[in-house]
C-alpha cells in the first residue's frame, strides 16, 4: 500500500511548506514522464542521418558532382596537363644536360 502524499511529506524532512513540496514533487513526477527513453534516442539518430542524405542528394543535383573518382585527374590536376608538364621538365632538364656537355 502506498504512503499518502502527507506522510511523504512528514518523513522528507522538507522545510517547505506541503503546497511547495508537493508542487516540487509534482513537477519531478513531469519531469520524468517527458524524459525521452533510451529506444527513442535511435530514432532521432534515424532522423539526423535521413536529413543529411536527402541534403547531399540535393547538393549533388544543384553541383552536379558525385562522389565517384574522376579517371581523368591525378593528384587533382588533369591527366594530360599532369603528362605535357612532365614531359616539358623532362626535355627541359635533357637539354640542359646537353648544353652543359657540349661545353
């Protein structure tokens, strides 16, 4: 059998007044009632990540860009780009060494 609220109160010990304490208490028993239980916490998590999906998607389709690597770049730059300027360093420095032999 439970306690009336009145010897609740009686055996706390409160300095309160019983209209403050069993307001307090009240307000505690709310308190817990609204705490979001552990399983909804899941869903919230469902929620989040649902939300940043459907905002990349709709980055993707205003940018145009997808997340699939480019076969046509290297390091960033563009593969032919990345070839001529090697190439362009590699005669550069041929040269070089001729000139210096031919000396």
């Amino acid at each position: 059998m439970e306690k009336s609220a009145n010897k609740k109160w009686k055996e706390s010990g409160t300095t309160l007044s019983f209209k403050e304490w069993i307001d307090r208490e009240n307000k505690k028993k709310e308190d817990v009632d609204n705490f979001l239980p552990f399983d909804a916490s899941q869903s919230v998590q469902d929620t989040i990540n649902q939300t940043l999906e459907s905002s990349r998607d709709e980055i993707q389709t205003i940018t145009g860009s997808t997340n699939k690597p480019n076969k046509s770049k290297v390091l960033g730059l563009d593969r032919n780009i990345l070839v001529f300027s090697t190439l362009l360093i590699i005669g550069s420095f041929g040269f070089y060494i001729y000139k210096k032999r031919n000396k």
